[in-house]
C-alpha cells in the first residue's frame, strides 16, 4: 500500500485509541478507505483475503466481551471486519493486510483498536457473509479519536517512555539466537527496527524476534506462555476452541512495519518461507526478509 505520509509518522502517531468521538465517520473519508480496501487482495504469503467498514451498533458494542477481547471500548462510529481463507500463512497474512489498512486510517486521522477474539461465528460474521472457509480472526474498531490534545499527549509519553516497549537486546539478534544485535551492526536498518519495535500486539507481548543474517533478516514468535489457548480457555470456556493464534497475527503486524519501513528506505525485499533452523526451544519460525 502506497500513503502520502512517512510511514514512520504513521506509525509513531497509531495508538490503541478506546474512547471515540461517538461520530459517524465523513463520508467522504469512507470513501477513501474503502478505496483502500478493495485495493488488497492477498496478504505477503498469498492467502486471499478481504475486508469492509461496517457501522458499530449498540449490540456490537456489547457483543465485544463475549468473543474474548478486552479493554472498554466507547463510542466507536464503526469497526473494519475482515475475512481471510485458510493457508499456510493465513493469520500473517491478515495481520499485515488490517495493519496496512490501519495505518492507512491512522493517515486519514482516524483512531483505531485491534480486537481479536472469535469473531467466526458472530454477528460480525454476518456483516461480511463470511463463509466456513475463511477465518475473522480479528477487527478492529475506529472512528474519531474523542480527545486529540491527550492523544498527542500519549504519543510524546510512549516514544520517550521506552519501558512500554521490549529493549533491542530481548527482540533483535546478530546471527544466532544469544548475540544481541547492537545498533550499528544494523546499519541503515535501525530505523526500520524502531519501527518494528513500536509494532501493536496481543496484549502488549511483543512475541516478535529478528536474526540477522547478512542481508537476510530472519522472523520468529518467541510464545508467551500460559497466553493464546490458555487465556482463551479461562476468558470463554468451550467457545474458545475458535480463539485464532494471536501471535501469528502479532507476527504479520510485525512484517507489515519491516515491509513498508525497508521500502520506505528503498530496500525492496521478498518474504520466502526457509527454516535457517537457528532457532532454539523457545522459538517458532515463521519468515525471512530477503534482498
Ligand atoms: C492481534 C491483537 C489483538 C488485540 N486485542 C485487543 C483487545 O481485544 N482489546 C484491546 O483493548 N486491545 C487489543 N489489542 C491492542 C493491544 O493491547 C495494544 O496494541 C498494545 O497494548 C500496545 O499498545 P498500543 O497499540 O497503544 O501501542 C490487540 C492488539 C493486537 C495486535
């Protein structure tokens, strides 16, 4: 996806926004998502994929909680439902594509929330006729961001406040899992990794982990445990069977700001599916950046 902005702005700017204006979105700026929209049909890894803005009604709102999302949300004009099928790398793919439409919102100053849950079987579903073979793992509400003077406020906090991200010794590596990777082995990188690092995800828990490997830059999930499967099981019982793999969206999230970063920097890369097989117990292969 092509914006008019730096893609590090957009970034900087995104924030879980919760509270909204209780507005409909302008017309005009629908339109101009929407645009956006139709103009993804499948994620890096092929899985085809599709999304719509649908308008928020009071039973959505209430819905929420019982499909296993969290955090209050209030007075979102609407939310950006998506469908993807099923692949390989299909939880990736969605995460990549609703991050690229959320940074696309974010430039149309819109505030956004990722919501993830089990979303197949709800009244969500039903807006976008999604069919047995595709998955909802996750939408996002949005709609006008209620305060933008304390909007402001939290992005000064959060790009100062480092504590609020994992460090660039727990998150990024020089060639092997254990070498943390310093700065200045990045070389022109490093900004992309800033970027990567201020990534949203389930939770907060930043699963993401990066080996560098000359020029190739190798993607893995570090899993938090006791998270995913298990919170589902306690937040919905027998419905959680459905819950999707948060951190493989988390993953997608992650791809999409190392994409549109190292293209922004006129790296064009491409993303293969070659286990290097340097990771150790605790992580899980998922992708590579290569030039
Ligand atoms: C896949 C995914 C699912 C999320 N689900 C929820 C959710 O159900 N409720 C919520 O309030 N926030 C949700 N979030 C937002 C995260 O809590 C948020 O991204 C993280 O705490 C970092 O804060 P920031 O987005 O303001 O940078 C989700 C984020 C991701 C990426």
């Amino acid at each position: 996806m092509i914006y008019d902005k730096p893609i590090a702005e957009l970034i900087e700017r995104r924030f879980s926004c919760r509270t909204y204006a209780d507005q409909p979105i302008a017309a005009q700026t629908q339109q101009r998502l929407r645009e956006r929209m139709t103009s993804l049909g499948a994620g890096p890894f092929g899985t085809p994929l599709r999304f719509e803005l649908v308008a928020a009604t009071e039973q959505d709102r209430a819905a929420l909680k019982g499909l296993g999302t969290y955090g209050f949300i209030r007075g979102a004009a609407g939310f950006i439902v998506g469908a993807v099928g099923r692949g390989a790398k299909d939880f990736e793919d969605y995460g990549y594509a609703m991050e690229a439409l959320i940074l696309a919102a974010t430039e149309l100053d819109l505030g956004t929330c990722w919501l993830g849950g089990t979303f197949t079987r709800s009244s969500f579903a039903e807006k976008i006729h999604a069919s047995s073979e595709e998955h909802m793992p996750a939408v996002a509400s949005i709609g006008r961001v209620a305060n933008p003077e304390q909007a402001r406020r939290g992005l000064l906090r959060r790009l100062t406040q480092a504590e609020s991200r994992l460090s660039w010794e727990i998150l990024f590596f020089d060639q092997e899992f254990g070498t943390p990777l310093v700065r200045e082995s990045a070389g022109r990188f490093a900004p992309v990794l800033d970027l990567v690092r201020l990534a949203p995800s389930g939770s907060n828990k930043q699963p993401w982990r990066i080996v560098k490997d000359g020029e190739t830059w190798h993607f893995y999930i570090e899993r938090t445990p006791g998270y995913g499967k298990g919170l589902a099981t306690r937040l919905l019982g027998s419905k959680s069977e459905a819950f999707p793999d948060i951190q493989r969206i988390d993953l997608g999230i992650a791809i999409c700001h190392f994409d549109l970063a190292s293209r922004e920097i006129g790296v064009m890369g491409t993303w293969v599916v070659e286990d290097p097989t340097l990771g150790g117990p605790l992580t899980e292969y998922v992708a590579s950046f290569v030039v």
